[in-house]
C-alpha cells in the first residue's frame, strides 16, 4: 500500500522516548549475519573455539521455568533451551542456520514422494540401549498422536506412511511432494526419543517426575520445579566432534528482568540467551562477561487471540501498526539490537537457501511499513467502527519488552480512539496461553517474541494462514485466504527451490497487508556469556542445536 502521509503519532513517539536509552550495539566479532539493515552492529554468528573443559556452569532461562522437556511439546524458549541439548534430531541447524545430516546418516528423497533416511550406527541412549530404526519410527509417528498433543503435528499432513525397511532405515512415503518436510526434521519434528522408556514413561514423559530419555550430548540429571534443571556430560555421546566440555550446566529459571540484570552483572550466573533488552548498555560494560548480538529469526510482534471482535479484523491490525514507528521502537526500545521487519518471516530464515535472491526480493517488495501514517490508520478505524468496548493485550509477567511494546500498542491504540487494557500471566500459564483455547477466552491481542526453528520459510507461515483444521496452530482470528492457501501449497509441494521460493513470495504478497501478526522488529540474539567461558552459537541457532556441547573454557588450563 501506499502511505498518505509521514506524519509521526505524537503519543507513540512519546510511549518509545520513554524507553529511551542508548541505540547501537555489538560484541566480539564472530562473523556476519544475514539480514541485517545498514548501520546494524555486526553481528556474531558463532563465539570464538573453546579451550578447555570446565567443571560446572550456570547457566539462566530467561524466559522461566520450562513447561515441559517432551521434545513432541517443546515450543517456548526454556524448554527449547534445555532439549536441544539433551535429545537431538535426525538433521541438525547449523550456527549459521544451514542444515545438516544429524542421526540420519544419509537422507535419500529417492523421488518425490518418497524420502529414505540411513540411521547413524553406533549411537545409543543414556542408558546404553541401542538407537535403532523402531526409535524413530516411534517418534514420528508420536507427533500424530492426538493424545500427545505434538505441536509439530502439522509437518507431517502430507505424510503417507513411515514404515522401517532396514534395522537402521526409515522410509517415509508422501502423499504430495513436500518440501518442508526434511528442514523440520531439524526441529522438534525430527527429535529422536527412546520408544521403550516413553512408552513407559506415559503422560508423565517429560515432566520433572517422568524424565526423558535421548541420545543428545548431555544427559537429564535433576529437574526441581520452581527451582532449577541440571544436566550432565553424556559421556556416550557418538558425535567426538561435540563432545561436551563442561561436566555439569544448571539452568536457573529466572524469568524477572531486573533479577536477571543483576545475577550476570555479579557473576552469579555465568550466561543466558535473551538477555533483558533493557540492560544492554549494563551488560555491554560489565567486566563479567560480553554481550554477544546474532542473527535471529526472533520477530517481536502483537496478534489477535479470537475470531470475533475488533482484533479479528484485518483493518484494526493495519491501523495499529501504522500508528507505530519502527524504526523508533527499535533504536528506543530494542536498544538498536535488531532491525524493522516488514512480515511473518525474517531474512535470515532463507540466509542458506539456494533461492536466498528470490526471496529477498520478495520482503523487499512490500510496503515499507517502518515509518507511521497516522492518517491512513484513523481512516482504517472509521471504516472498521471497532467500536468502545475495551481490548485486552496478553503479555508474560516480568518480562520487560513485552511490557514495553505492550505500552505502546496501547497509545497506538489511544490515538486511535481505542481502549486497550494489559494482563500479566506467569511464565507458565504464558506458555500454555498458545496451546490451551480456554487461555486466551476474554482476550484479543498477545504480545510476544516469536521465532522460527529452522531453516524454511514454510514451518511458520502456514501456521497462521492455514484454517486451524489443516495446520492452522496459530490462526485463532479465523482468517481465510485462498490465494495465500493456494500458493502455500504450491510452494510445498513444488521439489525446486527456486519454484517454491516464486510461489511462496506471491503468498506472502496475499497475506503480509492483512497483518495475520503485527511484525514489529526481527530481534537480534543478546547472549550474555562470562568472559571465562567461549564456544556457543550467538545465533537463533541454538534453539535447536546442542549449543552447550560447545561450551568451554575461553583459555586453556
């Protein structure tokens, strides 16, 4: 669309000056991520070779307590945090989000519909039980499951059969070409559980009583509820390339900002990723640690919750964002560790793709909608007539940045005649408010930080397009559009990278002005890591990679 004027809303400037500190940011150089505006720090991709080993670290979620640590289930930032280091999948992300064969050995897609995958020989449990091809049948197929609940349930709608053909082979057969398919193997689709222990294990798999049971580099040690998750060495880990160097990492659940801040800025905590936004300029100048910035496909966003009501309405999320000055928002509020982001899905998700040129002149085709246009917004209102009654904004309890852009969705929505009030739900009940329907009753918008987990752009659109019915996890305002249907198909079931990339751009050019989410800003990684220790990924990588397998000492012993 085009914009009517470039005039800046006075109360959302004021809302982002209020958050006002320091713009432009970096750390140690690492390598250069993609996707990054001009005038953006560096960014680092991967921090420098670890050293040496090191006995214990401490390490902080600061996202909480995780929910769960059944892989079927992992989609919040904690319990990704701790999974993709204990269990792992049969492709793996790379830290500069490229992909890789993990416990799939080879990956054969012998045609179209057809992908065979040779399981790793020699690789075993925890407990010493042989990885063999009954696993991982197992566990695909758990995603299926309604009783489980899987989250990545929706990877495998095109999926015919998974049938073991070997005693270390798995064949799988497609109803129609799927292109998504092989890059969610690297995700939580692709994670490989024990069959015999899960089965055992039940509902109680993955909880603190249950346990779980992987292949990953560390092994599940203790999980305290409300207190902490300790993980070990697994000292049978097949990969020699990563194999552990620190003996013992717990996870302290510490989701409040300021409690955070202060933990890393006395040491008492040797890392986190997410680090508090707000303490950039703190962390930047402490002399316990650095403060990494990476590449990210995190988007920091607002969305509807239901498919009634003014929030349901396509106008009413194109006028809230135009009251919003992105580019503001991120120099005041992301402390210049990130960049305005137009839709969905951020750059760096196709940095590795053969068809990176197609898609990038795909984002770059749409509106540039990082400057406000107040009056096109106000004209979208009078059209929608919302009307008086008040709008409720959804946000986790102590995190600091979904409070802020809580803050200023409210005076955008303010200069706009709307009423928009905020609740607060702990860290847990956050968590399920994305998975349980009756969460969100009585609700219209949730702001939050959103990422995608591996390197395809159709793991996460489709999400929101699609009816809730074929693969639709998060379309709660009922939207429906045949044309972005339609060519999300087409771009799935197209084997050519550069053909799905054309069908894909045309479906993002359908979806991305109805504003399913209200893309604010891709959200540079902040990873805060004790200059005594080296080696993790600085990347969004390392939700789904076995980031602290690399984690060691910064100097040799």
């Amino acid at each position: 669309m085009e914009f009517r004027s470039r005039r800046n809303a006075a109360l959302i400037t004021a809302a982002l000056v209020a958050a006002a500190a320091t713009a432009g940011c970096g750390g140690k150089d690492g390598g250069s991520g993609d996707g990054a505006a001009a005038g953006s720090p560096k960014l680092t991709v991967l921090t420098p070779p670890a050293q040496g080993e090191v006995d214990r670290v401490t390490w902080a979620l600061a996202t909480g307590e995780p929910t769960t640590l059944d892989p079927a289930r992992t989609g919040d930032f904690s319990s990704a945090n701790v999974v993709s280091n204990v269990c792992e999948g049969l492709m793996q992300v790379q830290p500069d989000f490229s992909l890789k064969p993990n416990l799939a050995e080879k990956v054969d897609q012998r045609d179209p519909t057809t992908l065979v995958l040779d399981i790793r020989p020699g690789v075993v449990f925890w407990d010493g039980a042989k990885l063999t091809a009954d696993d991982v049948v197992y566990s695909l197929k758990r995603h299926t499951d309604p009783k489980v609940q899987g989250i990545a349930a929706s990877a495998f709608l095109s999926v015919a059969s998974i049938k073991k053909t070997g005693p270390l082979q798995v064949t799988i057969r497609f109803r129609q070409p799927d292109s998504a398919f092989l890059p969610a193997l690297a995700g939580i689709a692709g994670v490989v559980n024990q069959k015999a222990f899960t089965e055992k294990a039940g509902k109680a798999y993955g909880t603190p009583g249950g346990g779980v049971m992987c292949t990953g580099p560390f092994e599940l040690a203790k999980w305290q509820p409300g207190e902490s998750v300790t993980i070990t060495a697994n000292e049978r880990y097949w990969n020699a390339e990563l194999k552990p160097k620190v003996k013992t990492l717990q996870f302290r659940f510490i989701a409040d900002s300021s409690t955070l801040t202060s933990a890393l800025l006395a040491g008492e905590v040797d890392g986190a990723y997410n680090a508090p936004v707000g303490s950039v300029s703190a962390l930047q100048k402490s002399d316990k640690g650095t403060l990494y910035l990476g590449p990210s496909t995190a988007s920091v966003s607002f969305g509807p919750t239901r498919d009634s009501g003014p929030a349901a309405d396509p106008r009413v999320r194109e006028a809230l964002d135009l009251a919003i000055d992105k580019r503001a928002f991120v120099k005041n509020v992301l402390r210049g560790a990130g960049e305005p982001l137009k839709t969905l899905t951020p750059p760096f998700v196709y940095a590795g793709s053969p068809a990176k040129a197609i898609y990038q002149q795909g984002y770059d085709a749409l509106a540039d909608n990082a400057e406000p246009d107040l009056d096109r917004a106000k004209q979208l209102i009078a059209e929608a007539k919302p009307g008086k009654q008040p709008l409720t904004i959804v946000i986790p309890s102590g995190d600091q940045l979904s409070l802020q852009v809580a803050t200023i969705l409210q005076a955008a929505g303010k200069s706009l005649g709307l009423t928009m009030k905020i609740k607060q739900l702990q860290p847990t009940e956050f968590s399920a408010f994305f998975y349980d329907p009756s969460k969100r009753a009585g609700t219209d918008f949730v702001a939050t930080t959103g990422y995608i987990e591996t390197p395809s752009v159709l793991n996460y659109a489709p999400l929101f397009v699609r009816p809730a019915d074929r693969g639709g996890l998060f379309n709660w305002s009922g939207y429906a559009n045949p044309v972005a249907e339609k060519e999300l198909m087409a771009a799935q079931t197209e084997i050519d990278p550069a053909k799905s990339a054309e069908h894909f751009v045309k479906a993002q050019a359908a979806f991305a002005p109805d504003r399913l989410q209200v893309s604010l800003a891709v959200s540079y990684e902040r990873l805060f890591l004790s200059k005594k220790l080296t080696g993790v990924p600085a990347s969004i990588a390392y939700i789904t990679s076995p980031w602290a397998a690399r984690l060691g000492a910064a100097d040799q012993p």
